[in-house]
C-alpha cells in the first residue's frame, strides 16, 4: 500500500505508528493480490511468482537475493507512507526478505526487511555498495513464522520506520533516486 499523508489541521506524531489517524490518509496504490492485474508475475523472471487467495507467493530460485518492483507515481517530496506484510515460508533462514523503494529501475534504492531468525536491518544501496543503515539487529518483535509488516513513513524532513507496528529506527529524510517499490526475496 502507498498513501499519500495529509492532515495538517490534526495532531499529528509520526514517530507513533498509530500517530497519523486514518482520515489523513489517502491511498495512492493497493493491490490485494487477487489477481495479477499490475504484472508481478512475468515469464521472465527467474524465481517462481504465483498470486493465490490474497497472496504474492515469491520464490527465489537462485543464488542471488531478487526484487520484484513497480514504477508507482507519487510525489516523494510530500508525506508519505508504504506498507506491507511479508512471510517467510521457506529458504535461507539467515538472509533478509523485505520491502525496497526509491529505486530507480536498477541499482539504488533503500531497503528494510527481516530474516525469520528475528534479525531486522535496513540498508541504502547506492550503484553496487551497500551501506548499512541498520546493523542486523536481533529483536522480539520480528514474528519468525507468521507475518511481518514492514511500514516506511516519510513526514516532513524525517523517515520513520515501523515492523510490526514498533518504531526501530527514524532519521533525517533523503531524496529518493527514483519511484520504484517493491520485494526483496533472499537466495533460495
């Protein structure tokens, strides 16, 4: 889901992820994966995509950690925030799976996702370098065989960054390289 954060004439306190009420909130892009009308699955990739009651089966069956991303049109000078559930169902249990935006087409782009041994962390890839934003942190809040929502707000001059509803980590906000978003899916 990406919205679109408005309400001005409200108290607002962004570092709460229940800090911005619903009503200033408009929605920019949902897809309940009931069907694959935004083209997540093409015959092309090299991992096993499959869309199924609700949900964006994402199987990576390569080496490499893989993404899947979509060009979505939005203003990222204004408020706004992502979200999405993520659930690791089998694979490389110490690798990261998680929700990447700011990519333009290939190369630079942030990322924040988990591992299903309860590790988080969060990283800003900028050409082939990576660099940590977030060190591998172990914490109680990742759910190691249930679903993991993973929500980016960005208000004002300031990103906030949620997993299952818990602030982990805010910072000063960076222009973004580009409008893709999308998944991340660890190697095998």
């Amino acid at each position: 889901i990406l919205l679109c954060l408005s309400g001005y004439s409200q108290t607002i306190m962004p570092d709460s992820y229940d800090g911005v009420p619903q009503s200033s909130k408009s929605r920019i892009f949902l897809d309940n994966f009931d069907d694959n009308k935004y083209n997540w699955i093409k015959e092309s990739s090299p991992s096993s995509h499959r869309i199924q009651d609700g949900y964006f089966f994402f199987a990576n069956d390569y080496e490499f950690v893989f993404t899947d991303g979509k060009p979505i049109n939005f203003n990222p000078n204004k408020n706004f925030e992502i979200e999405t559930k993520i659930k690791f169902i089998s694979g490389d249990v110490e690798d990261f799976n998680g929700l990447f935006w700011g990519q333009l087409i290939f190369g630079d782009k942030y990322f924040l996702g988990f591992s299903s041994m309860g590790y988080y962390k969060m990283n800003k890839e900028i050409g082939l370098q990576s660099k940590n934003i977030l060190e591998p942190q172990k914490s109680e809040i990742i759910n190691k065989t249930a679903e993991n929502s993973i929500t980016v707000r960005k208000y004002d001059d300031m990103y906030y960054f949620f997993i299952n509803k818990n602030l982990v980590h805010s910072m000063p906000y960076e222009e973004l390289p580009g409008q893709y978003i999308g998944f991340s899916v660890s190697k095998k």
